[in-house]
C-alpha cells in the first residue's frame, strides 16, 4: 500500500509546479520534468524546463522552496509572491513569482520535504 500512496504522492507533488492563468488564452506551451525522490528522507528533487510559460508565477507544495531559476539561460531570481490570491492553488501551495520579463524557456529547480 505504501508503494501506490508514495506513487500517488509523487504524482501531486510533481503536479504543484504549476503555471498560475494556465487557462487563459496566452498560446501554447510545453515542459518537461525531472523528479527525483527518496522515501527514506521523505525529499524530492525536482526540475522543469517550461517553453513559452503563460505566466511566471508558480505554486509550489509548503516546504518545497525554488533552489535556481534561469529565464532564457541567464540566472533570474525568485520570490514569495505575497499577493492576494483565493485560488485552489493558493490554498494547497506557496505562490512564487520568477522575476523575468516575457522569457521564451525557463528552468526551474525546486524541492524540499514532503510528508506521507
């Protein structure tokens, strides 16, 4: 049982990177994940690469934290989006907001811990 709820975990973890106005009519994009995890230190590792992202505006899972962002290859840095928000979103995960102006790609490493 602990393989299909770990399974399932991972799923909705790798799931909580995600772009904020996903549904507004800003084109097409793609991404590509890479996730790592270990179930004895209850850590995941993840990366992303996002082309043509609607928004840099990202949901992150609490207790997961950005380690390094590039918009178009250049290292950009990341904060704690305090704004007010009352999405789903919002209220399962930590908004973070990628500072860069329009990038065509961006990459994004993220983890931390996670409970089961």
């Amino acid at each position: 049982m602990r393989r299909v709820i770990l399974g399932s975990t991972v799923l909705l973890l790798a799931a909580f990177l995600t772009i904020f106005g996903y549904g507004e009519e800003k084109g097409h994009f793609h991404y590509r994940m890479k996730v790592r995890v270990d179930p004895a230190t209850q850590k995941l590792e993840a990366e992303a690469w996002i082309q043509q992202p609607p928004s840099t505006r990202f949901y992150l899972q609490k207790g997961f934290a950005v380690r390094q962002a590039l918009a178009d290859r250049k290292e950009v840095s990341s904060h704690q989006d305090s704004a007010p928000d009352n999405s789903l979103f919002a209220k399962l995960g930590t908004p973070v907001e990628i500072e860069a102006q329009s990038p065509h790609e961006l990459y994004v490493k993220y983890g931390g811990k996670f409970e089961m």
